[in-house]
C-alpha cells in the first residue's frame, strides 16, 4: 500500500515535472519584455530613490570581489578591471555602443545585488550644458560630490569622497582616490545642438563615431582626471550617469527607424594599432606614453576581440563578455532595450 502510493506519487511528480519542462521556453526564446524599468535623469528621480541609488553604489564598492580580475579587490574594481582589460577594443571601434550597453547591465546586476530596485539612472546632459558644476549630479547630500581639491583633485565630499579605487590609472593598479575637475565651458559639448548633431547620421557605421566622438568625448573631458582616463574611468561612479545618456542617445536614434535600427552594427571590432584612440594623434604605441601597456596578466584576461564576428567588422553575433560577473550575451541580445534579454526604457 505504501509502496504503491509511493510509487504513484513519484509518477505523479515525474509526470509534473515533465510537463513542466515541456512548458519552458525553447532555447533560443528570449522572454518577453511586459513592464519595462524606467531609466530617468538624476534631475527627475525621488529623494529616496537618489539616496536608495547611492546606499546601492557604496554598497558595491565595499563588496570584496566574487569574479578573478587583475588588481580586483571589491565588486567596484572588477567593472574597472573589465573596462581596462577591454579598453583598446570597445573605443574608436563599432563596438563601443554595444559593449557600453551590457556593461551597464552589468553595473545594474551587481546594484541589484545589493538592494537596488529601480532603474538605472542617466545623466540628461543638456540640461546642465556649459554649467555642470551646477548640476544636480554634483550635489554633496543628494548626488555624487562636487568639484575635486587638493593636489589630487580627490573628491572632497558626498558619499564617495573617502572611496578607494584600486585599479588604474591607464594600465597600472594603484590604489587612488575617486577624483574630478570639471571646466564648465568643455561642458558647452553636451548641449543639444551638439547632440542633434551626433545623431544626425543614417547608418551606424557613422552615427557610433557621431555619439562617441560627439558628445561622449566632450562629457569625459569637461570632468577630467579619472573621467578623462580612456582605459579606467568607470572608477568614478558618475561615468555610469555619461554612459547612461550616450547609451539613450543610442537608442534615440534606434528608435527613430526601429526596422532597420534595430538590427544595424558595423564598425572595426577592435582598435587599428595604427590609429589607436581616435581622438589621440599617433596610434597605439605613442598613445601608450599615456597610459602603459597592459600587463601580461591584462592581456591575458582580455577576451578575442573578433569572438563571435568572422573578422575583423562588429557583427549581431560579437560575444559581450563581464568575464562571469553575468553570461556572456552577443550583440544581437542587447539591441533592443525593450527586447527581453534587456528590459528598459528612458523616460
Ligand atoms: C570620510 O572620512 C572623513 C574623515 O575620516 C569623515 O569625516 C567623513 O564623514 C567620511 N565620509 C564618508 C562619506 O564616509
Ligand atoms: C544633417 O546632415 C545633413 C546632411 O549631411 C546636413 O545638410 C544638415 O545640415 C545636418 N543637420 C544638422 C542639424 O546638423
Ligand atoms: C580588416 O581586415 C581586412 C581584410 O583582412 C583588412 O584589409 C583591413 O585592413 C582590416 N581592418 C582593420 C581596421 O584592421
Ligand atoms: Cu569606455
């Protein structure tokens, strides 16, 4: 009688779970994206969710670190680390636009992981257009700390001000100090002529060096120091806010001829060693006077620029890697922000 009924239940749960695994999603199904978060610039969000963003942040950087990254010692230094070991292939290339995209989804796992509910928030750079250091952004109790001092422009106030960032400058993993400068007039970059501008390309073959050398160049330079390091500036958790607006910019334009925006990628995959950084003259190895070269053990963690393309031009099948912070995606996972692998909209 036990036995029996032990053996009918154990059918039972067998015959459960396999209709349970026949109900799941085929590989290859993406979920459907119903109720999108709402990406909004710091200037609208809440007192709390303000607050709520900058606890997450903290939290981040005193987290010790989960994945093995060169000089990684918190979960902050392992986005830094990923920026650096990835930085010669993600800048001056087709895939800046994508791989900045699923960093921020990166960023937003690890906030996530430690408490934070909403969305991500951006920077709506116009608005503070020749006077950043006025913006809210900047704010001591509400925002991220103003204006560096010192020798060092550390960063004198607001919850980062006592941060320590263990990786950079450039190539190195030094500990240092969260730090700024910000020069107003280098901010007039971001004004929305400036922006219509960058956008004002048809294929994204041009429009990612509209957006990258456009007003994403001008956002870095107007907050200099860590901000204006290429190979680190993730240190300075404002950079998350820049990106977060050049990443709208992207999909502004995207969303102005979805059939066709949604599925267009190009551009070289990773840097020409003759050229480098486009916005510096003289090619990788001037450039590396600048900034070091990357250690063995960066080169080494550095993934195949070309993995997923078949050479040397940014296709939908490039592989995003966070090195197992979160799965790898491709391309064609994040070029929908409302496409179900990714789930958000800017408002
Ligand atoms: C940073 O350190 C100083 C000196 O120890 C302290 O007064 C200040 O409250 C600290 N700030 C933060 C945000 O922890
Ligand atoms: C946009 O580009 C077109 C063609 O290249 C040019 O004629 C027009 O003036 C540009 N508009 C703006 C706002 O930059
Ligand atoms: C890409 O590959 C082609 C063919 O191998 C080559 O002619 C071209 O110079 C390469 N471009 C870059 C930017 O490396
Ligand atoms: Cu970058």
């Amino acid at each position: 009688m036990g036995i029996l009924f032990g053996k009918f239940l154990l059918s039972a749960i067998i015959g459960l779970a396999g209709f349970q695994v026949s109900a799941l999603p085929t590989p290859g199904d993406t979920p459907k994206c119903t109720t999108p978060t709402k990406r909004m610039s710091w200037h609208d969000m809440t007192d709390d969710a303000k607050k709520s963003y900058l606890a997450a942040e903290q939290c981040v950087m005193s987290s010790p670190a989960t994945v093995k990254l060169p000089g990684a010692k918190t979960k902050w230094d392992q986005l830094v680390s990923l920026h650096q070991i990835h930085a010669l292939q993600i800048h001056s290339t087709g895939t800046f636009l994508p791989y900045h995209r699923y960093f921020l989804h990166t960023h937003e796992f690890l906030l996530n992981e430690c408490g934070y509910k909403g969305g991500l928030p951006y920077w709506d750079e116009p608005r503070d257009a020749g006077k950043f250091s006025s913006s809210p952004v900047f704010s001591p109790t509400l925002g991220f700390g103003g204006d560096g001092k010192g020798a060092k422009n550390c960063v004198a106030d607001g919850p980062f001000s006592n941060v320590t960032v263990n990786i950079g400058p450039g190539f190195t993993t030094q500990p240092r100090c969260v730090n700024r400068k910000i020069t107003n007039f280098l901010s007039s970059l971001s004004a929305k002529a400036q922006v219509t501008a960058a956008l004002n390309y048809s294929t994204y073959d041009t429009v990612w060096n509209g957006i990258y050398s456009g007003p994403h160049l001008g956002g870095h330079m107007a907050l200099s120091m860590m901000n204006g390091d290429s190979i680190t500036s993730p240190g300075d958790p404002v950079f998350f806010l820049h990106h977060g607006f050049v990443d709208k910019m992207w999909w502004d334009w995207q969303a102005q001829n979805p059939s066709k925006r949604l599925t267009e990628i190009g551009g070289p995959n990773a840097q020409d060693p003759a050229i480098g950084f486009t916005e510096f003259p003289g090619g990788m190895e001037v450039e590396s006077q600048m900034w070091g070269h990357p250690t063995a053990e960066m080169a080494a963690a550095a993934p195949d620029p070309h993995a997923g393309d078949k050479g040397n031009v940014t296709t939908l099948g490039h592989v995003l890697t966070s090195k197992g912070i979160i799965p790898d995606a491709t391309i064609a996972d994040i070029m929908d922000i409302k496409g179900g692998y990714l789930c958000y909209d800017y408002v």
